[in-house]
C-alpha cells in the first residue's frame, strides 16, 4: 500500500499526471463492483444448490436494477463538491455532503419500507418462481437493510472525488470486498446459514465499508469550524442540489431503459443470438470499467476548473482526457480484433454460441471509437453540473436509438446493434455541441 500511495503521490504535475492520479484508483474500484455478486455467487454455488445460485443472481439483478437509478447520490455530489473546492469555500463543501447523505437516508427509507411490494412486483416479472422465488426473496429481504449503508457510500464516493481523492474510494472497495469474503466464508461454511448467511455477510461488508468511509473523512477532512446543520439545508443550495440530481436521475433512467430494451430485444432473437449479445456486452462492460476512471477524473478536475473560473485550465484538462480517450479506444479496438474470440470462447464452452457471437463481433469493434466520447462527455458535464445538457443528450440519442432500429425493417438484431452504436455516437456528438453553448457562461 505505501508504495501504491508514493506513485499516486507523484502523478501531480500536469493535466495528464492529475488524470492518471485520480482515474486508476477509480478504475480499480470499478473493476471490484462486481466481485459482490461473484464472490455470492462463487460460495453458494459449492452448496450443491441450483436454487441458491438461481436466487443470488435474480436477488443481484434487482438490487442492481434498485441501486443504480440512485447513482445519481455519487455523480451529483462530486461535481458540486469539486466546484465549491475550486472556489476555495471548505464549508460548501462540508455542507454538500451533508445534503447528499440526508437525501440518501430518506431514499434508503423509502427502499427499506418497500420491501415487500417490490419483492412482490420484482420476483414474477423476473420469472423467479418457486423455491428460486422464495430464496431469491429471502436475500432481498436480508440485503435491503444494507441500503442505508449502500447510498451512504455512493455520497462518500462522490464527495471524495469532487476533493480529488479516488484513492479513499478504492481502498474502501477492496476493503468492503475482503470483509464480505470473510463473513460469508464463515456464516455459510462455519454456521450453515446458506443463502441468508450470504447475504447477511453482504450487509455486514456494506456496513464496514459505510464505517470504513466514515473513519477516512473524519480522519482526512476535519470539519470547517462554523458549520451548522440548518446552513445545509438552506433553499437555494438545496434546490440547486435537488435539480442536478433529478437530470442525473432521469438521465440514468433513460440509460437503464436502452439497457432493458437491448436486453428484450435480443431475447426475442432466440436463446443464442440472446447469449452472444450477452458474452458480446462483456467486452462492451470491460471498456466501460475503463473509461469510467477517466470520467471519474474528469467530475473532480472540471468540477474544480468551474469552480475556479478557469476556463484555459478546463479546457486543457479536456484535450488531455480526449487524448487519453483515443489513444484507449484505439488499442480497445485492436485488442479486441486481435484477441476478442479468444476472450469469448474462454467465457463459453458453446460453439453455436461462439460462433453466433462472431456474426456480430465487428459491432463491438466499433464500441470504443464510437463511445468513448460519451463517457468523457459525462464527466465533463457532471463536473460542470450542466446536467440539464447531459440529460437533453441523452434523449436524443434515446430518440436515435428507436429510430434505427424501427427504422429498419424485420429488427434484426444487426439492427438492434447499429441502434446501439448510434445511441453511443450520439451521446457524445450532442454533449459536444451543448457543451459549447453554456460553457461561456460556466466560466463567467
């Protein structure tokens, strides 16, 4: 750890070396999101059970789909956070968590007490029927009281990187991730608690990760003398905070409802052609995880840039991440030409699905090119809070993704994959041109 901590202590100078110290810890966080679910999974499987592992991942697919529409607890906060740290105010920033944290005790409460309409709604659309149904709900059941934990954490995040520090977020990741291998290695093997020791342990890692953030903040960020709680809550920060996260979040939902329909609409094309997509998206999640950590760096930097009012400084940070954009998406794109089948046939043994997989392999060779754009774009604008642009973007490459793919007749599932690759392109071409139109006025 002290030698990771002297690297990231050097990337200090330049644009490029404060992009690289702030998004490889973030991609190392990303990368360890899905060991929860793996490592569930991974433990209930040498239970000898088909129904555990059935109930863990139907439990995992809807806390994913619960949790994510509430990113907006992290992405919300840390371009807020950045601005009031690039203006010099530590009391706005203090009070900015404040506010993040008590929006997301509410919406924990909310998920808390809906538990049971929600398993009651959620487990048959999900096709989760008998013994897997009634497993599948006793997780949910279990790992729901981990909300408050969850969300908090998503506000720890993004406060932590809107000061410029996504080292705190990915010690807490491997930390979180270390204690639920170690509590549900021992509840399951040592007590024989099965599905419900998994997901006990889950929430107890969910907890110590929350205290985990809790002992970093108090420990690295003393609190600004002067500071009261009433002050957090004030109007207009408080409406302004209110309105950035509700264009996160119905920007966030628009993403999930292209996510569902790709989904829907590759299982109409049959088992295999459903099975390619799926080995297909991995490669399309893996380059995600990546240009992610850039994003992240890029909520902090702008954040700070605006809030700075420094507008040559954003936009040298901005060329330096389109830089860094390219240069990845284009060894993406090689890597994937070169050893993309590879990498697909060690995810399945199946050779009609391999061979399903290669019909379509040259849409994912386009991914990167076509998307890199509109991760960085995200960033950008998140860290700008010009969320109203980010989300007018997002519907129209909405809007393009249904014209493409009802556009051309038969919905093909050639077509469903130029739709999504238009979807990606037009992200980030709108973000272009409307971050151009309010950038003057960021600056002002």
């Amino acid at each position: 750890m002290y030698f990771v901590e002297r690297v990231f202590r050097r990337l200090r100078v330049g644009a490029n070396g404060e992009i690289l110290r702030l998004a490889l810890p973030s991609i190392v966080s990303n990368v360890t999101v899905p060991l929860l679910g793996l490592v569930d999974v991974a433990i209930v499987g040498h239970l000898g059970s088909v129904a555990s592992i059935g109930a863990i991942a139907v439990g995992g697919v809807l806390f994913s789909l619960i949790y994510w529409n509430f990113g907006f607890l992290r992405m919300g906060t840390s371009g807020l956070t950045a601005q009031a740290r690039g203006r010099g105010d530590e009391r706005e920033t203090a009070r900015v968590l404040a506010r993040a944290l008590g929006v997301a005790a509410v919406a924990a409460a909310v998920v808390v007490g809906l538990q049971y309409p929600l398993t009651r709604v959620a487990l048959p659309l999900l096709d989760a029927t008998g013994e897997v149904g009634e497993l599948a709900g006793l997780y949910f059941r279990v790992c729901v009281w981990g909300a408050p934990a969850v969300l908090g954490l998503y506000c720890f995040k993004g406060w932590f990187i809107g000061m410029q520090n996504s080292r705190y977020p990915m010690w807490i990741a491997i930390g979180v991730n270390a204690v639920n291998i170690a509590c549900s290695l021992l509840l399951v093997l040592g007590f024989g608690m099965g599905v419900e020791g998994v997901a006990l342990g889950t929430v107890v890692a969910q907890y110590a990760g929350l205290g985990m953030a809790t002992r970093l903040w108090m420990r690295g960020y003393p609190l600004p003398s002067g500071v009261r709680l009433r002050e957090c809550f004030r109007r207009g920060e408080t409406r302004r905070f209110l309105v950035t996260n509700r264009d996160i979040f119905l920007r966030t939902s628009c993403l999930i409802g292209v996510t569902l329909f790709f989904t829907a609409a590759g299982t109409r094309q049959g088992e295999v052609v459903l099975a390619a997509n799926t080995l297909l998206m991995q490669l399309f999640t893996l380059f995600s995880y990546i240009m992610d950590g850039f994003a992240h760096a890029a909520e902090a930097l702008v954040g700070r840039r605006v809030g700075e009012r420094d507008r040559e400084g954003a936009r040298r940070v901005i060329r330096s991440l389109f830089g860094w954009g390219a240069g990845l998406s284009a060894f993406f794109t090689l890597l994937y030409a070169a050893g993309g089948g590879a990498f697909l046939s060690l995810l399945t043994d199946s050779g009609e699905v391999t061979a399903a997989a290669g019909d379509y392999f040259y849409w994912v060779l386009a991914i990167p090119l076509a998307g890199f754009g509109a991760f960085l774009w995200d960033g950008i604008l998140i860290g700008a809070t010009a969320t109203r642009q980010m989300l007018q973007a997002m519907l129209v490459a909405v809007g393009g993704f249904f014209v493409v793919y009802y556009g051309i007749p038969g919905g093909s599932n050639h077509a469903l994959w130029l739709a999504f690759i238009v979807y990606l392109a037009l992200r980030g071409g709108m973000q272009t041109l409307l971050f151009r139109r309010v950038e003057g006025r960021l600056f002002d």
